[in-house]
C-alpha cells in the first residue's frame, strides 16, 4: 500500500463485514514524540483469540473466492517495519480493537496519505454504519461523529451527495487547522 | 468552519428530492472494487472519479456509487462494474479516473458499451 490511509480503509472493511454499527478511527500524531498511533476500533463480531492468530497469517481468509488474505498482513508489516509495534485485541459479540504504532522518523516509514479520503468513502458506502473519526497532532485535535450529523439530518441519508461534500469540507478544514495550515 | 447550521439547511434541501432518489428502482449501479486488491490498484481515486462526474452530470438520482469487495480477479484491479436494471453487467478492468468521464458518458448516459475497457478486451 502506497499510503497508510489505504490500509486503515482495507481494514476498516473487515468491520464492516464483522456487521459493526460503530467503527472509531483515530489518528495520533506527534512530531515531538516521534510517534504515530492508528487505531480502529469496532463493536462488531469479534474475534476468538485462535481467530486473531488466525489474521495475522497471510495465507488465511474467511473469504472463498481466494486462498489468500493480505489485510491484516500488510497493515501489521506497515508498522513494525519502522520499528513501531501492532496489536490486536478482539472479544467474541463485543467487537475488535486494531492499533498500530509507528516510529515515523524512520525511513521504511509510509506516508498517513489522504485518510479524509478514506473516511469519506467509508461513510459514503457504508451510510448506516456509525464513524467516529478523530485525528490529533501535536497542535489540536478533531473529531467527525457521524451520530452527531445523523442526530441534525433525521431521515435524510449520510450518502447524500450534499452532505457528502459537506463531509469533506469539514474534513479539509479541520486538518488544515491541526497541520497548523492558515484558517480560512 | 463548516458548521452544524449549514448542514441543517443541506438536510432541508435534500429532503425535498428525497423520495425521488429512495424510490428509482431504476437507478444504475456502479460497483468500484474495494478489497485489499482494488484498494492496492488504487481503486480510491476510481471511486472520486465516479462520485464526481455522476455529481457533475446531475446524474445522482439515477446512478448510485458503491463499493463491492474482491470477485478474484485481483490482477485486473481495479475492477468496476457497472449494472443497469434490464441489461448486461458490464465489467471493466484495470480502470484509471481518467477513463472514468468516457465510462459514465458512453455507457451510464447513452448506453454504450466502453467495449476497449471491458474484461472481453483484454483477455483476447
């Protein structure tokens, strides 16, 4: 993966798929710490302790069209090849915690890319699921909680193309304020 | 700042063409490949592409964007779809944003086939 904002998007999926109603992504960054932390968080499925092994390893997928299952890999690899550290934590019917921490200093480190990106398509596919979205560096943080927009739109949808650019703008403009970018 | 308020009046808006979009049994799909594969292949920008161009066009009451996961042919991502009530699923392969306007034009528009971009086309 060319960014790490397309690896938080892959597994993402994979709490979707667990049928969560509220995944919490949350992006840590600080220059001052030399640290970065990653985390998804859902109240899905959940996983047995054998099943999280199970991830880990490449060649296993609940899928059956394909013999391999690289998500989780990829994600994992991402991390500890800065020398950072990656961790699951999952409870069967109370859902799964994936976290990983990276050194961004390092030179096998990934860029984070466009995760606005990320989290506006994971909201415009996924329009019944809940996102709780924060993103912090070292000069503020933001939050975008699809509850909240849920509680001001009533029955009108989360993929309505309005509301979808409305979104995004949000986005831009709060992490142009914690990159420390000039207010608009 | 983009505020609560403006939202507010987007979801007023919206309302009034709610029903329309809600009720079109008729809309077209487009199916980008998000899986580990596709997103890899750089479905992403596949995706923006669609979402914009259909906005462009003010086609969003008839075309709806989604993502579907991998149907095992990892080596064409990204893959997009494209189902339309009453005809055949087309299938295109290793689709770039810059073949996204002529998809939406010749095939969601006027119904005709990008038969290059197809998975027939690079099979043979």
């Amino acid at each position: 993966m060319r960014e790490l904002s397309l690896n938080v998007m892959d597994v993402a999926q994979n709490s979707v798929r667990a049928e969560a109603s509220l995944v919490r992504i949350t992006v840590e960054e600080s220059e001052k710490d030399d640290r970065m932390k990653i985390e998804i968080a859902d109240n899905g499925c959940g996983m047995t302790e054998e099943q999280v092994q199970q991830v880990i390893d490449p060649f296993f997928t609940t899928r059956t069209t394909r013999k391999v299952g690289l998500g989780v890999p990829l994600f994992k690899l991402s991390a500890e090849q800065t020398g950072g550290s990656f961790n699951i934590q999952s409870e069967k019917n109370v859902g799964t915690t994936t976290t990983a921490i990276y050194v961004p200093s390092h030179m096998d480190m990934t860029p984070l890319g466009d995760i606005d990106s990320t989290v506006k398509i994971l909201i415009q596919c996924n329009p019944q699921i809940d996102f709780v979205f924060t993103h912090s560096t070292d000069l503020g943080s933001f939050t975008l909680d699809t509850r909240e927009l849920r509680e001001v739109l009533g029955d009108v949808s989360l993929d309505t193309p309005d509301v979808l650019e409305w979104i995004g703008q949000y986005l831009e403009e709060n992490t142009q304020n914690i990159y420390g970018g000039a207010s608009l | 700042m983009k505020s609560l308020a403006e939202l507010k009046a987007i979801r007023d808006r919206a309302k009034a063409q709610l029903d329309l979009r809600k009720e079109n049994p008729n809309a077209a799909r487009v199916l980008v490949g998000m899986a580990t594969c596709g997103i890899a292949a750089g479905a992403r920008p596949v995706l923006n592409a669609f979402t914009e161009e259909i906005a462009k066009r003010g086609l969003t009451d008839s075309v709806t964007v989604t993502q579907t996961g991998c149907i095992g042919i990892c080596q064409y991502e990204p893959v997009v779809e494209i189902e339309i009530p009453g005809e055949e699923k087309v299938t295109y392969v290793k689709v770039a944003p810059e073949m996204v306007p002529r998809i939406v034009n010749d095939h969601l528009v006027n119904h005709n086939v990008v038969t290059e971009f197809t998975i027939g086309a690079i099979q043979k």
